[in-house]
C-alpha cells in the first residue's frame, strides 16, 4: 500500500466520524470548525458545493489547528488542485472517472473515491485506492452491502455516508470493513446557517462517544 493510502486510513482510523459539511457563508467556517473539534471530531470533510467552500476549507486550515480538514465532493482534477492548494489534508469524491483516479493516483494527496459497485471498487483497485468512501451508502444497500463486498474485497475498507445518522453509525462502525462513516448529521446545513454551536458541538460529543 502507497504512504499516501496508509495516512488516509490512519486518519479514517483515528478518526472515525467525519461531519460532511455544506458551508455557505465564509464565516461560518472557523465557529463551525472549532465547535466540532470542541467535541471530539478532527477529521471535516467540507465539500465543494458552494461558492465558499473553497475560502470556508481555506479559512479553518488557518486558524483552526485542531482540525484535519478534507475537502469533499471532489469531481475532477480541477477541485483535487483546489483542494491540495487550500492545504487539505485528504480528499474525497462520491464517484470516480477515470480521469480523476489517474489525477489522484499521480498527487500527493490522500483521496477516498467513492463506489457504489464491484466493478468501481475495482477500477479504484486497479489504480492502487484501497480505502474508498461507500456513497450513496443506505441508498444502496446499507450494512448488508458493505458486507457483501467484505467477500470478494477483504482488503478495502470503507467510508460510508449517505443516510449514515446518530441511530445506525454505531452499527457502521461495528463492521470490520467500515473504518469510518461520514455524514450531514452532526451539522446539517441548517443549523449552520443558524449558528447553532453549541448544538453542533453536542452532537459531535455523542458521536466522539460511539467509540474508545
Ligand atoms: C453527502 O455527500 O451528501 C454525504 O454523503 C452526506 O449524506 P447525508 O446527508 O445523508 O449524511
């Protein structure tokens, strides 16, 4: 396994829950960032779906040491340049061409393709991704399929997210193949934009709590 695909699955290890965060204003970034660390979660997965994503990942890189920030939804080479530019520390997509596994295969950053199938579990194989986010995870099965690919695939280990919530990722995270989930749960895009920290920070302890 590359250097590259052992620090990404020692930091899904150590990690565990990743909050998946839609941030849409700028400042929102660092209180937001800084209530999850509060509680427990290191790991942020801030996705490229708003204008201020990129600044919002940039913003919490900077001023908020505690985290580990990746940078999510992550569609082409281009967002994988955005994301190693602002300082990410890993990345991930909810899909995967071609184009994409070869950029990422070429950087220097750890990078979680997401899969929904055998047959895109194995392009990510091919291309030496052995640690892949399961995405959309419920919607395609839930538990039973990541079991199921446990059978042919024993060496990957997934992140889950879609549909992963405060009542099932205990039972995620009790999969041997599961490394990690991620989820909107913790902070959904709403109660972001109501700065609610202290909700925020609440959710992330129960979550921290889900394990040792
Ligand atoms: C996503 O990319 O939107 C994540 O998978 C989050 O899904 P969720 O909102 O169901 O947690």
């Amino acid at each position: 396994m590359s250097d590259k695909q052992q620090a990404l699955r020692d930091l899904f290890f150590a990690c565990r829950v990743i909050p998946v965060l839609t941030i849409a204003r700028v400042e929102d970034a660092v209180p937001l960032a800084e209530a999850l660390v509060a509680g427990g979660l290191a790991a942020l997965e801030i996705t490229l779906r708003t204008d201020a994503a990129a600044r919002a990942a940039r913003a919490i890189v900077n001023d908020v040491p505690g985290a580990i920030v990746g940078v999510g939804t992550v569609l082409n080479a281009r967002d994988l340049a955005v994301a190693e530019d602002i300082g990410a520390r890993f990345a991930l997509s909810p899909g995967a061409t071609p184009a994409l596994l070869d950029a990422a295969a070429a950087g220097a950053l750890p990078f979680a393709p997401g899969v929904a199938t055998a047959s895109e579990a194995m392009a990510a194989m091919e291309r030496g991704f052995h640690t892949l986010k399961l995405f959309p995870a419920a919607q395609v099965g839930g538990i039973s399929m990541a079991r199921a690919l446990g059978g042919p695939f024993p060496d990957l280990r997934f992140c889950p997210t879609g549909g992963v919530s405060a009542a099932n990722a205990a039972e995620w995270l009790a999969e041997p193949n599961v490394i990690a989930v991620g989820g909107s749960w913790i902070a959904p895009a709403a109660d972001i934009g109501a700065g609610a920290w202290d909700t925020i920070a609440q959710r992330a302890r129960a979550a921290r709590a889900l394990w040792g």
